[in-house]
C-alpha cells in the first residue's frame, strides 16, 4: 500500500517502464528516480510519451512493462483511487454538476472526511489558492485561471503523496501563465510535495522545476537542472528544444580536448567545445545560443579575449528588454546575437548596416555530430 | 434576420439593396413555412376541434357549451382505472427502458470493440420492421401455442400454457421492445459528448468505478436520460395498437377507449374528453422536462 502519512513526500520511481497502444510503443523503458518533495518535468514534443508516463504514474495506464513505486511501495497493479494522488488535469475537469466547494470536497468525501472537518479543509484550500468565498460558484461560472486553481485545490486538499499535473498552464494566457507557474511553484513547496508536471513548453520547464526531464519517442533523451539542460544540453535534440540556437556547419580541424576548433563550411576556423568521441575530420553542428554572443561595435574594444569575427548588423528585433541583432559575419555566416537594452536602444551604437564584432567563448558553442542525435557534447 | 444590409447607412438605399432586405426578410418565413403549415394541420387544427367538440353537449347538433363530459371522464370510475393504468404503463415502460438502455448506451458510447457496430445495427434494427409485425413475432415466442410455452412443455415443466399474452406486463413487454431505441440512442448521445477526464480525475480523487459512476457520470447524463423518458413517454401514453394486440382486449388504455368512445358507442364530446385529459397529462411531463432542462442548463 502507498505511504499514506500525511505531509511526508515520498518518492517516485520509475524502472524500465514501457507501454504500447496496439503496435505503436508510446513509452520505451522510461527509468526515472524522482527524490521526495522533488519538483520534475518531463519536457518534450507531443508524441514522446511524457503524458502517457505520467498516467502510468497516476495508474490511469497500465504499463506493459517495468515496474513504478510510490514511496517503497510498488503500485503496478494498484487502482488509481487507491494510490492517493492528487492530478491537475489539462482540460482541469472540474465536475461541471458540482460547486466549487463541492468539488475540492469530492476527493474528502471519498476519504470519509465530512462535515464540519471536511468544510475546514475546503476553506483552508480554497484560501490557499486565493479562492476563498467563491464555495457556491459553479466551474462554468469561474476564469481559466480560477478553475486552474480550484483544480489545484482539489489535488492538494486531500494532502496526496504526489501531485501530477498534466500541462497544466496550457489554457492560459501568458501573462497568467507566468503568476501561476509562481504560484504553483509556491504551493508545492508550502506542501511540501513531491510534483510531477508534464509540458512543452521549454521555458515553463525551466522556470517550474527543480529537475527537468527531456523526452524523445518514449525515451529519456536527458535529465538534470535546469541550467544543465539549458547550457550543457546532451544531444542536437535537447539543445533545439530548451531554446533558440545559431546552427553552423562545419567540420572538426582540431579535438582530442574539451576545446577545440571546427572549420566551418562557410570557411571560418571557429572555437567550440567537444565532446570526447567527436574526431578531427568529423561533420559536426555548432550550436550557439544567441545570448552567448557579443556584438560590439567594430571600434570598440573586444569584451572577451578570444576570437572577434568582423560582420554587418543585417536586420534587429527590438523586443523592449532586449533586441536581437542579426549579424552577417564573413566566413561563418547569419549570426544571432541577443543583446540586453542595457543603454537605451535608441542610442544607436548598433545600428542596421554599422561593422561589428561578434564573438563567443569557446564553451559556449557545442558541437554535435551531424545526423547524429545521440551526439554528445562536451560536459 | 436582415443584419447583413442592416449596416448600411446609405442616406438614399438603392432598390437593389431594398430587394436584397425583402428577399432576407423573406427567406426565413419561406424555410419555416412547410413545418408551419404541418404543425398547425397536422396538430394544432385537430387538438383545437377536439376541444371544441369536447366542451358541446352533443355531436353534431350541439345545443349549449359544459364540463359535464370532463366530469364524466375524470369522475366515473371506469374511466379514472383507465386513465391510471394509461399513465402506470407508460411510467412502467419508461422506467424499465431506462434501466435495460443505459448500459447498452454505455457500451455503444465507451466501447472501442468491433462489435461495437453491430450492436448499434441491432439498437436501430426493430426501428425498420412495422410495428404490427414486432407485435406478431411477440404473439408467436408469447402465445399460449408459442416458443415458451412449446418449449415449457416439451421439457415437462408445465402442464397447462401460461397465458403470458393478455397482462398488462405482456404489453410493458412489447411497448419496452419498440421504444428500448429511443430511449438507448437519447442516453448514449449524451455518454458520448462527456470528457473521460471527469471519471478519471473522479478515481482519481479516490473514488471507486462504481462511486465514479453514481457521483459524476450519472448526474452528468441525466440530461439523456431525461430526453429518452419524454420520448419513450409520450409515445407509450398514446399507444393503441400493442395493448390491443399483446393484451388481447384485456390491458384497455385511454387511446382505445377514446377510439371506443368516439367509433362505436359515437359518443364524440366524451371521448374528446378524454382525449384532451391524455393530452394535458402529456403536456405536463413536457412541461417538467423544460422545467428541468432550463435547471440544468443554468449550470
């Protein structure tokens, strides 16, 4: 049976897990530990098997094989309504026949908490949430982000072991998006749960949890912090998917070291970082973020030792915060570069058409082996 | 009706456009003509001269306007033991077709089987064969010479027939057979539009399959069922022909006596009478459904 003390998180974990629907496998051999009071995400394109994961977890999957624990207690066969989670769905799933109040009472009630207990906690959820005095109100009577919240309400009142949350912030707009993922963040640690939250969105991801998960056709491509799968991603894969990246082609010229050079296609030799296996001569991606380029103006002092390539500001995005200039650099090619409106932008420095000079740290740029998406970088 | 030159604000509206407004204007009433003219025929009319008749002393050669026959018909016994067995049928019937229709509606909204076709063929089949001759397949498995008592026989279980084919259950029986449909496709058009989420997000919460089904998808389809028991109702309220052929004379309901009344004693105001007490008792589950679906919509 699933540790049924209350306010203690337990764990979760996952062992070669996999699941196929008919001759399609959503999940193949997922093995996943995830710590006590822990906040994860499992972060991926749809199809790639991280909400079908989740419903394993949540027993609303029966997988076909490998084996899932709750605390120590292994819950392969058990029943969703006996493994005491609490789930925040996509679509929230409110009970439209029910009232507020009624449904963060629905999970008490099939406790056997009732009366003035029962309206005690409700109340204390529904505060928590910052819904207080909205009991009698119908779901349909409610915002998205209200019903979000009384569907978290209703996952935490009934103080589950793990609370999973299936994209959650989905619905909202973006602005609401943002205070909710601060807020969810605020509640799970005031519970002190154990969270498990599926999403595609990299920056929700990053943002929401302590760990984050990276799936690719119903395998694990990656896990770590969330700096980790941001700077150091694993694979081409990762790296496109936790944000925007300048892609250059090229080949090694010198490795056999953590840094080493790349000569690009376009004719540059330029600095990067490289992961052991990867062999002068071999075809490889140079991924650089455009936050990890500078861009100074050509008469201007370079910020960084290192290699300053000469190139023309073609094209900026000014973004309020920051603009993106886009770079035409002989030899290398478009380069992004992001740059923070530190000096009001309308200074003008870095004009469209003014000589620049862009360049990065040399760990800054990863290379991957082309065609290769199990290729490592550098770590 | 007319919004799409409405907006104009021309200070002179060419003729062009006024002949565009007329034929918008037009248009609806065009489309709703025939339904109008068939409902005012085909129910209005007749209900309106059935009342007419009802209030006359006598018909034809009416002398002066009363109540007295609805006081017949609402007072003599013989009449009130039909009105309430009229109305304890079609309550029985709505019941039980409830009852045997949810899970059958059930499985042709949840099912991913590839039965699940064929069953839906099965639900719909009855609807495509005359009721007359569902009557006479039920007469030929019920009748005192028919497959059960046959079979009863031949394994020694009886001496005598059982008469199964003259109760008032042998027409539940048939009444339950031909509009099990109604009441099945009504349920299961509901099932079928409710999120899974619900149920699961309900187990989830801790709540067993049959807590789940009691405390969320019941309540969340009583709207069908409710749709499936106006319509299995009414239909069961008015029936003539399957009390007469499966109760063999003996289950009599206001439809026959109205047809008694009016044909064969020609005794038209009384048997108008009744007619307009079948009707409003008609209206008023009608009225009670709306009542219920307005609450229920609220939501």
């Amino acid at each position: 049976m699933v540790d049924q003390i209350r306010g203690e998180p337990v764990g979760v974990e996952l062992t070669r897990v996999a699941k196929s629907y008919g001759a399609v496998p959503a999940v193949r051999g997922v093995s996943l530990a995830i710590e006590p009071g822990e906040i994860v995400s499992l972060l991926g394109p749809s199809g790639c098997g991280k909400t079908t994961t989740l419903r394993i977890v949540a027993g609303l999957e029966r997988p076909d094989a490998g084996e899932i624990r709750i605390g120590r207690a292994l819950v392969n066969t058990l029943p969703p309504w006996k493994r005491n989670i609490g789930m925040v769905f996509q679509s929230y799933a409110l009970f439209p026949h029910m009232t507020v109040a009624e449904n963060v009472a629905f999970g008490l009630r099939m406790r056997g908490v009732a009366g003035a207990t029962m309206d005690q906690e409700v109340a204390a959820a529904l505060a928590q949430v910052r819904l207080g005095g909205f009991g009698e109100r119908r779901p349909s009577e409610l915002s998205g982000g209200q019903r979000q919240r009384v569907a978290l309400a209703r996952a935490i009142v009934t103080r589950p072991s793990v609370l999973l949350l299936d994209e959650p912030l989905a619905a909202l707009d973006r602005q609401l998006r943002e205070s909710m993922q601060i807020e969810i963040r605020e509640i799970q640690r005031a519970v002190g749960i154990t969270a498990i939250f599926v999403t595609h969105d990299q920056e929700e991801a990053l943002t929401l949890s302590d760990r984050v998960v990276v799936m690719e056709d119903g395998r694990i491509v990656q896990s770590g912090t969330p700096a980790e799968i941001y700077e150091r991603p694993r694979t081409r894969f990762v790296s496109d998917f936790v944000g925007f990246s300048n892609v250059l082609d090229g080949r090694v010229a010198e490795g056999g070291r953590e840094l080493g050079t790349v000569t690009l296609t376009a004719g540059r030799l330029v600095p990067v970082s490289l992961a052991p296996d990867i062999a002068p001569g071999d075809e490889v991606d140079v991924v650089v973020r455009p936050e990890k380029v500078w861009v100074a103006a050509a008469h201007e002092a370079v910020p960084t030792a290192g290699h300053a390539f000469p190139g023309t500001i073609t094209h900026s995005v000014y973004m309020g915060a920051l603009t993106y200039h886009h770079v035409a650099v002989e030899g290398v090619g478009r380069v992004v570069a992001m740059v923070p409106n530190v000096e009001p932008a309308t200074s003008g420095t870095l004009a469209v058409g003014s000589a620049v000079l862009v360049g990065w740290r040399p760990e800054s740029a990863l290379a991957f082996r082309r065609n290769d998406p199990g290729a490592r970088a550098a770590s | 009706m007319s919004t799409a030159v409405s907006g104009s604000t021309d200070a002179v509206p060419m003729a062009s456009q006024r002949r565009v407004r007329d034929v918008s204007r037009l248009m609806p009433l065009a489309l709703l003509a025939p339904g109008i003219v068939v409902i005012g025929l085909g129910l209005v009319w007749p209900i309106a001269a059935m009342l007419a008749v009802s209030l006359q002393d006598k018909f034809p050669d009416a002398t002066r306007v009363t109540l007295e026959h609805y006081g017949t018909v609402l007072s003599d016994p013989y009449f009130l033991r039909i009105i309430g067995r009229t109305f304890a049928l079609a309550t029985v019937v709505t019941v039980i077709a409830a009852l045997v229709g949810y899970p059958v509606a059930w499985y042709l909204a949840r099912s991913n089987s590839r039965w699940k076709h064929l069953v839906f063929l099965g639900v719909i089949a009855p609807l495509m064969v005359s009721i007359i001759v569902r009557m006479i397949g039920w007469t030929i498995i019920l009748g005192n010479e028919g497959l059960i008592n046959a079979v009863l026989r031949a394994l020694g279980a009886i001496d005598e027939p059982l008469r199964l084919m003259q109760g008032f259950w042998s027409v539940v029986l048939g009444l339950v057979h031909i509009l099990l449909p109604f009441m099945i496709l009504s349920i299961a058009a509901v099932l079928g539009k409710i999120d899974r989420s619900y149920a699961e997000a309900a187990n989830i919460l801790g709540a067993n399959p049959v807590r789940t089904f009691l405390s969320v998808t019941l309540p969340l389809s009583v709207q069908g069922i409710a749709s499936g028991s106006v319509i299995v109702f009414c239909i069961s309220v008015g029936v003539f022909v399957t009390p007469i052929m499966l109760g063999r004379g003996q289950v009599a309901v206001l439809a026959i006596t109205i047809q008694e009344q009016m044909v064969v004693l020609v005794d038209w105001p009384t048997g108008a009478a009744a007619a307009m007490v079948l009707t409003a008792g008609t209206l008023v589950v009608l009225g009670l459904y709306g009542m219920f679906i307005r609450r229920h919509a609220r939501r």
